[in-house]
C-alpha cells in the first residue's frame, strides 16, 4: 500500500533519473567563457614594452629587450630583426605610408627604420634621457620624441634635423600625439600637465 510520502520519493527518484543525464549534456555542450586567443607572438628576450601595427596592418613591430621584431601580422612570422640599440626600447611608431619605423629607448635615441630592408635609415641624437614615446604626424613629414630629459624635440624625418625642442615640463614626457590636421602636438608628463604646443613655431 502507497502512502503519500512513498509515492514522492519514487516520483523524485524517477525525476532525477531523467534530469541528471540532460543536465550532464548540457554542461558538456555549453561554450566556454573564456576569451578566444588567436595567436600569441613571442619576442624570445626581454619585457614587451612597445607593440604597433602598421596602418595597412600588415606588419606588427614588437619592441622587446633592446631588440625590434617586425612580424607578419597574418602568420605571426618574424619577417626582420631590428638590431642597433644598446639598451630597452620603450616605443615605436609606423609612418603613415607604413614605409618607415621609428623607436625609441633607453640609449636615449630615437632610431627610424626602412621597413622594407630591416635596415636602419638614420639615428636621431639629443635626448638626454629614456625616449618614452614617439610619433609621426599625419603627413609623415615630423616626428615628435618625448623623453625622460623633460623635453619634446621635433624632427625632419627627411632630413633628421632637428626643427625644435620644446622645454616647460618639469617631469619626464611619457607620451606625444598630433592632432588630425598636424598643427598641435599634445605631450602628457610626470608633472601632472598635459601640454598643448603649436608645430609650427614650436
């Protein structure tokens, strides 16, 4: 004879029976929440500190150690190895045209690269501190460099002369950027400051 109490658990029992198998499916089946990685590029020496595509993001160029890696950013093959600083390089930079790779680092250069050949096209010296960052304007014909000096100095690309140095900081300068149009050049420091210079007179 059932009683009520009799008759639940059996139907629990049976409930579970049913529920545990479709339970376990589904755990199986359901996607992982973890990010996907497509793929992860390995200087081989050195802490990362500086990594940027080219515009027509077909190169990446890796700065690790004192060492510059270009590669393929469709294989994550290494296509050049940039060698020719002493110390860390803490920044890089692709012209425009993709043509031309600058960097920066901790021997206080900047250095401008001809992607095409991996060789390097011309040093610029003057900094007397780290080079923290550097940029191209949007012509390709100026390169600004922000240094641990305290100081912003802008160059000819064409030339490597340099056009100014630009002195009001008081801390180290850990990053440059043009405006669109080329004639401002924004610079954020260590003193708390962002800066706003006109390029054309410096």
């Amino acid at each position: 004879m059932f009683t009520v109490k009799r008759l639940t658990g059996i139907l629990s029992a049976v409930l579970v029976l049913f529920l545990v198998p479709g339970v376990s499916a589904m755990a199986q089946e359901a996607p992982s929440q973890e990010p996907a990685v497509e793929a992860q590029v390995r200087p081989g020496q050195g802490a990362v500190r500086a990594v940027q595509f080219s515009p027509d993001g077909a190169r990446l160029a890796v700065g690790g150690g004192a060492n510059i890696r270009l590669y393929d950013a469709h294989t994550q093959e290494v296509v050049s190895l940039l060698t020719g600083h002493t110390r860390e390089v803490y920044s890089v930079a692709f012209s425009p045209d993709a043509q031309t790779l600058a960097s920066g680092s901790d021997d206080h250069t900047v250095r401008l690269w001809d992607i095409t050949t991996g060789t390097l096209h011309r040093t610029l010296e003057g900094h007397t501190g780290q080079v923290y960052s550097v940029a191209f304007s949007r012509n390709g014909r100026i390169l600004a460099s922000g240094s641990g000096d305290h100081t912003v100095r802008l160059w000819d690309v064409a030339t490597g002369t340099l056009r100014h140095t630009l002195e009001s900081h008081t801390d180290q300068v850990y990053s440059v950027a043009f405006s669109p149009d080329g004639r401002i050049l924004a610079s954020g420091s260590g003193d708390h400051t962002v800066r706003l210079w006109d390029v054309a007179t410096g």
